[in-house]
C-alpha cells in the first residue's frame, strides 16, 4: 500500500480500554479524538480488554476497515500486527501503554493521540515495513526477554496493581519465591553462531533501532542482528539486590555483570515450557525457542518522515 492509498483508506479503531494511557484521558475521549479527525474514514470503532483483541480486528475488519489501528501497550499491537501479518491487511501501533516502543518508532518520541490522529486525518502517513524479531514463529518489534525478567516484570505488575494479588507485599513475595524455586541461577542455556555455548540468569535480546531505549546508547553496526545482553551475576547478595532494582525501577541491569554481542540468531533453552516476555507480554514457548532476526519483516503505519505528528 503507497502513501496515496494509505493516506485514503477505510480505517478502523480497536481500543485497549484497559491501557494505561487510555483510563487516563477516558475511552470517550480518545475514541472523540479519531471520530472528529477521521470523520467517514473511520468505519469502525471496538474497545474492550487485550485478550479480545483479535475478535474485535475481526469486526472493524468486517465493517470494512483495510487498516486497523490499535491503541494499547508493545504486546497489544504486536498480537494485532500477528494477525495482520496472517491475513495481509495494513496495522500500526498507538501509544497506550507504558513504554510504547513500537509506537514511538512509528510516530515520534512525543507523538500524543490526538496529535496522530490529527496526522491521520491530515492524510502524513506512510506505510513502511519495520524489523521484527521471531520466536518459535511469534513476533516481537521490541525485545525479547528470559530468565529472571519475565519473573521480575511481573513483580513490577504486581506492585503497581496490574496483576493479581497485588502491592508492595505481593510483589516483594514473589520476588522472595523466585529465589527459593532457582529462577536466579544461571538455568538459561544460549547457542549463538561464532561463540561458545553459555548460561545465565537473564537473557534481554532487542531489534535493532531500540538500542538507546533498552540497551546502550548508539546503534549497532549490524542492523540485520539482535542486539543481546546477558546478566550472570552471581551471589544471592548481589542476585536480590539486582531483583529489587528491577522491581522496583525499571533498572535491572549492572554493567559490570552484563555480557553483550550481536547475532541474526540463536537459540535459548531451559526449563520447559520456557517463560518468555515478547514485546512485554510474558508466555510459555516449549524449548528449544529460536529467534530469528526479519528485516522488513512487516508493514505497518507510521508518519512521514517529515510529516510530524
């Protein structure tokens, strides 16, 4: 699809009304905000909770929408740019999580939704095709994560009330069952082209252009590689005290115990079935779960270059 049809086509608006972003301007609002820029345009408008994502595609799909806009965290329109990718119609990814990494790579920095929609309506969009990861045949633009993090993140969810039982003692007595079940050990086995087998804790593999925003600054000089980061601290001291960070901050990493290189693939095994965070979205992959790197791997809508949103 070219600027031209971009810039033309029936869009439909499928809302996480859970996102954080979303409950803090009002569903109402946001879906005011793309009715009054995209007027007939906008042939549909569904909102519900993330796991009625893909049913909810498949109503502005059938009223008539040949792109699909979604609003909610990195996982959301992942899973939404999955289906996409399965049944060849046009996604994008709006800022309505937290981080909102795939939707800053596609709208700027300190695109808000009013503003996109703004952009939209004004027709200063392109459709281009972004880097991707896989997993075992599932997509991530963001990164991908094993060991301790998936574990830690969902500390993090329960001590800001995202997952149940929550606050600050449901959080700290996860973080204290980690360590008795081993989650700290360096249980996560990783085979990559031109280095040694190793172990560790945990495993951080990011795409390309998000270097700056998850890793270190600077971009790596392979795009067509992962950019890897692999903790293997060791001690129980040291292993709780990086636990706390990462659950109470969004620190988890110390430089001094951080191995990082940059590979098209490999391979991550360890306990089965392997817990896994894609995009944010932590789920179990039977091992071994080899990653892949995809260049131009799909298209999605974004805004022109000099568009601005």
């Amino acid at each position: 699809m070219d600027e031209t049809a971009a810039a033309a086509a029936p869009l439909g608006l499928v809302v996480n009304k859970y996102a954080g972003t979303v409950r803090r301007l009002g569903l109402e609002a946001v879906e005011k905000a793309f009715r009054d820029a995209l007027g007939d345009r906008l042939v549909a408008v569904e909102s519900g909770k993330g796991a009625e994502m893909p049913r909810l595609v498949a109503k502005v799909r059938e009223a008539g929408a040949r792109i699909v806009l979604p609003i909610g965290g990195d996982g959301t329109c992942t899973a939404i740019a999955e289906i996409a990718r399965a049944e060849g119609f046009v996604a994008s990814a709006l800022p309505g999580g937290t981080k909102n990494i795939l939707a800053k790579r596609l709208w700027g920095e300190t695109a808000t939704l009013p503003q996109i929609a703004a952009a939209i309506g004004r027709g200063m969009v392109r459709v281009q095709n972004m880097d991707a990861g896989e997993a075992n045949g599932r997509l991530f633009f963001v990164g991908a994560s094993f060991g301790m993090i998936p574990h830690l993140a969902r500390a993090r969810e329960r001590l800001r009330g995202r997952a149940q039982p929550s606050g600050l003692w449901a959080a700290l007595r996860h973080v204290i069952r980690l360590g008795r079940r081993g989650l700290f050990a360096p249980r996560v086995a990783v085979t990559a082209p031109g280095a040694e087998p190793f172990r560790c804790a945990a495993l951080m593999v990011s795409v390309r252009s998000i270097d700056e925003m998850l890793f270190r600054p600077g971009v790596k000089p392979d795009p067509a590689s992962f950019d890897c980061a692999a903790a293997s601290p060791e001690g129980w001291r040291a292993l709780s005290w990086l636990a706390l960070r990462a659950t109470f901050t969004d620190t988890w990493r110390d430089e001094s115990q951080i191995r990082t290189f940059n590979v098209p693939d490999l391979t991550v095994e360890g306990r089965n079935p392997l817990v896994v965070a894609l995009d944010g979205e932590a789920i179990a992959l039977r091992g071994p779960v080899k990653l892949t790197m995809l260049q131009d791997a799909i298209p999605l809508l974004g805004r022109m270059p000099d568009g601005g949103a």
